[in-house]
C-alpha cells in the first residue's frame, strides 16, 4: 500500500486539528430543546459533579427560563456554583435576572463576587436594592465587587450613590469606588448623559483617591467632552501635577483636539524635560503654525529639547526649514546630527531633493557627507551625477561617502562614468571601494544592457583593467556576462585567464555548466583546468539542477578528474543527491585503490537513501518505529480521518490501544459523537483508561463516564464502569471540582 508523504499528511493534519471543532460546532450551533431538557435533567439528577457541569456548560450556550430553577439550585453549591452563574448570565429572560438577584443574600465570597459581576453584565437594575448594603461589608472583596456593579449598571441613580460613597468611604475602600465611578461615568455616557458623566469625573478628580485615578478621570472628562475638551485640556495643562500634563497632551493627540496654541503659549514656561513632550504632541497634531516654536528649540534648546525638536520639523516643515536642519547637521551632538539627517531625508516635497542637492554644494565637508547620505536614503535621482565629481574629492570622507552612495543611486545611465572611476582608481587606496560599488550598482541593472556596456568598455583596455570590468559580471550573470567572461578565459592571456576561471568558480547560475565542462577540455594550462572542473563539479554540489542533469554532470566529471580530490568532490554529491544514477557511478570508482574506501562509503549512504522511500511506502506513517508517542497519535489521527482503506483505520485504533497516551484518548473522546467511531473510540477507550489514568486520573475518569454518557453497546458500558471502578478505588484522594 502507497502513503504519500506529504498531500495526504498536511490534508490528514489540517482535518485532524478541525475536527473536534466540526464536532463542538454541530453540538453547538444547532441546539434543540431536547438537548435542552436533556440538560436539565441532568442537573436534577444524581450525575457526577463533571457531568453537571457540562450540563451548565451547554445551558450557558443555548439554555432557557426552563433551566433557572434547575441552574439557581446550584447557585450555592462550592463545585457548581461559578458554572450556574455563568449559564445564568446568558439566559434570556427576567427569571435569570431574579434567581441571580435573590441569591444574592444567600451566598458570600467568591460566590457573590461571581454573582455580582453577572448581575453587572446583565445590567439588572432592579438588583440595586440588594446590592447597596454590600457596601459596607467587612469583606473588602465582597464590598469592592458591589461598587464595581453599580458602576457597570450605570443609572443617575447609581451615579448619585457612588457620588455619596465617594465621600464618605474610607481611605482603604475609596479607590475602588473612584474607579466604579468612572465605569459608570462610562456608562452614562453610552446613555446621552454625558453632563452627568462629566460631573462624576470630576468628583472623582476631586477626591482623595491615587493619583493614577485622578489623571483617568481627567483623561476621561476630557474623552467625554470631545470637542468641547479645550478649556478642559489647558486646565490639565496648568494643573501643576505631572500626571495631568501627561494626560493632557495625551488627550490632545488622542482624540484630535488642536491645543497646539495653548502649547506653544505654555512651552517657554515649561522645563526642557516638558517641552520635549509637548514638541512630540505638537508633531502628532500637526498644526504648521506651531512651526516658529519648534524652529526656535531646534535652534536653541537643551539638548534633548533640539532633538524632538528637529523630528518634529520632520512632520511639521518642508523645504523652507532645511536650512534650520543643515545647521544642525554641523552639531557637535552626534545625537542632534543624526537627528537631523533623519528629518531632511523624512521630509516631504520636491523641493526637498533641491535643497538636498544645493547641500551637496556645500564649502563644509560634513554637510556635504550629510547630503550624500541623505540622497542615498532618499534615492534622488537627480542628484547622483553630482556623486562621481565627489567620489573624486580630495577630502575622503566626501569621497568615501560619494562611492558608496553610488552603489545605491547608479542607473545603466551612469554605468560609463562609474566605469571611468573604476580604471581611475585601478591603483589607488580607494581601488577596493570602488569595485565594490562597481559590482552592488551593476548587480540592481537590466543584466543584458549592462553586460553589453561591459563589454564594450573591456575593448582596447588592457589585461589588469579588463579584469577590473570582469569582476562584476557575476553579479550581473545572464547569456552575455557569461559569454563575456568565457572569451576572457580562452584570450590566451595568463592574467585574463586566471580571473576569468576564477570568476567562473563563483558563478550563481547552472547554465555556466556547458561552459565549464568545454573550458576543462580545452585549456592548456593545468592549474585552470583544474579550476574549472572543481568550478564545474560546484555547479552540481550548489546549484538547482534536475537529478539527471546532476548525474550527467558528475559522469563527465569522473571522466576528466585526475586527481583523487575532484573525485572526492563527485562522490560527495553523489552522497548528497541519492540516485539510482548515482549509485552505479559511484560503484564505477571502486576499481580506483585510491579512492575505494570513500567510495564504498558513498555507496552505503546511497543505498540507505533510496531504501528510506521504500520503506515510507510499505509501513503506515503510525506504524514506524523511534516515535514520540504524541507523533503517533498525530499520525493514527490521520488514518483515522482520511485512511487509504478500512484496514487502515482498524490498524489505527489498534496502534492507540498499543502504544495509551493522554493525547490519544482525548482524540478518541472527541470521535465519541460520530456513529461511525462510536465503538471503535469507546473499545479504545475502555482499553487504555487505566494506563493514562497513572499520568492523569481526571482525564481518564471523565473520558471513562463520556462512553457511560455516550455509548448504547451495554457491553462497552459494562467494562467502561468496571474500569471507572477500579479507578476511583484507587484513588486515595477527594476528587477536584470539575475544571
């Protein structure tokens, strides 16, 4: 039998992971009122403590007024209690709403904390009442949880209360009513009573409450008036505390409020460290008559006040402050300098790259290194014909600058003059530089084009500056490089032959292969005949090639070695790409003494890799050996799913039940639901409980009452109970609540 090994494996694996959602989702999303009911009747029965809440659980999904005397009976209950809630709070209906409120004097600690919140989601108003003497309970939880309600129910009424409350709470208890307050606040405002929100704001600013909760509740006003918030923000602004000045500019880019004229008339007063935030607020609201301000910190500032102040002339300016940042290109702050750069290379505008090249023209050196820097970030095309006279400056920062911006911004257009430079700096100290930039530029050109120009420079020159013209065809590559470089090496020139075979050692693509192999046949000099084939044999080791193209390669290869290191190489890609080619080459280098031993080696590693396929295609993926229990089960869920025959799917469940896993139980709990699987999953189940239950007795416990839950075979039930027996007589310890 055929398994493929990779279309069946990620289909299997993706229906794997989806299908105890497909199967949740069609419990879930269809409910019908027997299912209802069927919940229901488990919640009065005798069930285990698991049982009910799964019932709670599939009541809080589609449940109904039918399930609240049932769910409010549990209300109460240690185990149960959190799981009725939560079905309560779900439950359409008035009556959810009063079995949540009337228990609420029944109950205490977590319980009541957990009913409380579900009152708050529900918005039970009618719940106040009850809720308002909590207050004052001596559970500081408790009391918490009741004022967080209030909140969240959200009335004048209960805006008025925890108005009062804030008053008079204690110094303890008085932050959670401010931040129940704002909840509120909150709330009010989703009612249209945003004037009545406000005020609550404000009495919560105006309480003895921390400090965090203070600046929220200006933060909050301020949200809440929306466009009305300016004399709100300035008053934030001015308010002395460093929180509500942080808020205020917060508040000001946040929600668009234009306060840039009230910053500007604040910022002389302000310390530098606030003035470099209200720089970055006067940036995100983006206000240009905000623009003498900042010019002037970025001229006069501390030093970090300069800095925000020259971003922000990025997001505020234009060409018209270019010269503000030229000058602070020149800053002995390296801080200030780059800080500059950067806003001239951000800023916006054609007139920009102008500016940027009149900097170019520059007496100061600096500012000129700056705006070669800043039109390579920019990428101006205008500007590089300017970059080759630089590249010949006699300062060589502006020169060193100039040649590598060229690697950045040269066209094809610019290739004759890069060309230019490069033969004039065959023998100076920038020579190295150059030919680097001459190589990353001809590498981002139209490779045919720029091969041609190559070549068409190369003639006349002679052999050392030729090689200099060579050297950046292999980045170019393409049909002409090649064959520019391949005439280099048959010119019978001992210089352009020892850089072209060189070169061609490098080459990045297959079709040099031809090339290779006739150069290694027809060269006269040893040494580079030796090159090219070891060029020839990389070719196959490196490149994409098909395995017959590979195996033609290392037959000419073998033919044409002499010395046992090409040899080497050829048996180390016939190592590397196992082919049935490949092993009788390989076998073919027996009869040389010299290299039999690396051979036989060659072979054994290739036979290994041509029977691995093999055996893939004769054993199950789950059948394998030297697997990690949970990749087994990965695998036995695969042929369960999508099994090549039914014999599959039967040696699938047989592999679970021989090799038990907690990972593989919960696969069968979730096949439980599927008639199909039924007996299959329960048999698998029942037989593999009790091992699972040493790493994990919950999990074998509940896995044990779903097939008792699920399952009609009385025979499967019969040992499902037996097994579960003998489990919890094992178990020494009171069983958890269910999780």
């Amino acid at each position: 039998m055929h398994y493929p090994k990779y279309s069946k494996y990620a289909l299997a694996s993706l229906a794997a992971l989806l299908l105890p959602v497909i199967l949740f989702a069609q419990q879930t999303t269809q409910p019908s009122q027997d299912e209802t009911v069927q919940a229901i009747s488990v919640l009065t029965s005798a069930a285990d403590v698991f049982d009910k809440a799964m019932a709670c659980r599939q009541l809080s999904l589609h449940g109904d007024p039918r399930a609240v005397p049932a769910l409010s009976t549990l209300l109460s209950d240690r185990k149960l209690g959190n799981y009725a809630r939560t079905a309560l709070e779900t439950t359409p209906g008035q009556e959810a709403s009063t079995a949540l409120r009337e228990a609420i004097p029944e109950l205490q600690g977590d319980l009541l904390i957990g009913v409380l919140g579900s009152i708050g989601v529900r918005r039970d108003v009618a719940a106040i009442d009850a809720i308002v003497p909590l207050l004052g309970q001596d559970n500081q939880a408790v009391a918490e949880a009741a004022a967080r309600t209030l909140g969240h129910l959200g009335t004048p009424s209960t805006a008025d209360l925890l108005h009062k409350r804030l008053s008079e709470a204690t110094p303890k208890f008085r932050p959670a009513v401010g931040n129940a307050c704002l909840i509120c606040a909150q709330r009010l405002a989703e009612q249209g009573e945003r004037e009545q929100a406000v005020a609550l704001c404000d009495a919560v600013q105006d309480s003895d409450v921390p400090e965090h909760i203070r600046a929220a509740a200006a933060y909050n006003a301020i949200q809440l008036l929306g466009n009305d918030a300016l004399p709100r923000l300035i008053e934030a602004l001015n308010s002395g505390r460093e929180s509500h000045f942080r808020i205020a500019l917060k508040a000001a880019r946040d929600l668009g409020v234009d306060a840039s004229a009230e910053i500007v008339a604040q910022f002389a007063k302000r310390p530098p460290e606030q003035q470099a935030l209200l720089l970055v607020a006067l940036g995100d609201i983006g206000n240009q008559t905000a623009l003498p301000t900042v010019v002037e910190a970025a001229k006069n500032g501390k030093p970090n006040v300069r800095i925000q102040a020259v971003r922000t002339l990025a997001k505020l300016g234009d060409a018209a402050v270019v010269p503000v940042l030229v000058k602070a290109v020149t800053d002995p702050d390296s801080s200030v300098a780059d800080a500059a750069r950067a806003a001239i290379a951000a800023l916006q505008g054609s007139q920009v790259n102008a500016a940027v090249i009149a900097m170019l023209n520059s007496a100061e050196a600096n500012i000129v290194v700056s705006a070669i820097d800043i039109t390579s970030q920019r990428n101006i095309p205008s500007a590089t014909p300017t970059l080759p006279r630089l590249a010949r400056d006699e300062v060589m920062t502006t020169r060193r600058a100039a040649i590598g911006a060229l690697a950045q911004t040269a066209t094809l257009d610019h290739l004759p003059e890069l060309i230019d430079l490069t033969l004039e700096t065959l023998r100076l100290e920038d020579a190295s530089m150059v030919q680097k930039t001459l190589v990353a530029a001809c590498g981002r050109m139209p490779p045919e084009e720029c091969a041609q120009t190559l070549a068409n420079a190369m003639t006349d020159l002679p052999p050392e500056a030729k090689v200099a013209l060579l050297e950046p065809l292999v980045a170019v590559g393409g049909t002409r490089a090649l064959q520019t470089v391949v005439t280099a090496a048959k010119s019978n020139n001992e210089v352009m032959e020892d850089a072209a075979t060189r070169i061609l050692g490098k080459w990045l693509t297959a079709d040099a292969a031809p090339e290779l192999l006739d150069l290694t046949q027809t060269l006269s000099h040893g040494k580079y005949k030796t090159r090219t084939l070891r060029a020839y044999i990389r070719i196959a080791r490196q490149l994409n090639m098909t395995n017959d193209e590979r195996m033609e390669v290392c037959r000419n290869a073998i033919a044409l070695a002499k010395r046992d290191a090409e040899k080497e190489l050829v048996l180390e890609v016939l190592q590397r790409y196992p082919t049935p080619t490949g092993l009788l080459l390989a076998q073919s280098m027996l009869q040389d003494k010299r290299v039999k031993e690396i051979a036989q080696s060659t072979i054994a590693s290739i036979s290994s890799g041509l029977e691995a396929p093999d055996a893939d295609t004769t054993v199950p993926p789950f059948a394998r050996e030297n697997m990690t229990l949970r990749d087994r089960v990965v695998e036995c869920r695969n042929a369960v799913i999508f099994p090549q025959s039914e014999e599959e799917r039967r040696h699938a469940f047989e592999t679970l039940r021989q090799y038990p896993a907690p990972e593989g139980l919960a696969f069968a709990v979730t096949l439980l639901s599927h008639k199909m699987y039924e007996q299959q999953a329960s048999t698998t189940i029942v037989s593999i409980a009790s091992k699972v239950a040493m790493k994990d007795r919950q999990k074998a416990q509940r896995a044990l009452q779903q097939v008792l839950h699920m399952t009609t075979n009385v025979k499967l039930r019969q040992a499902a109970e037996q097994q579960l027996a003998l489990i919890q007589a094992s178990d020494t310890q009171p069983r958890a609540a269910a999780d």
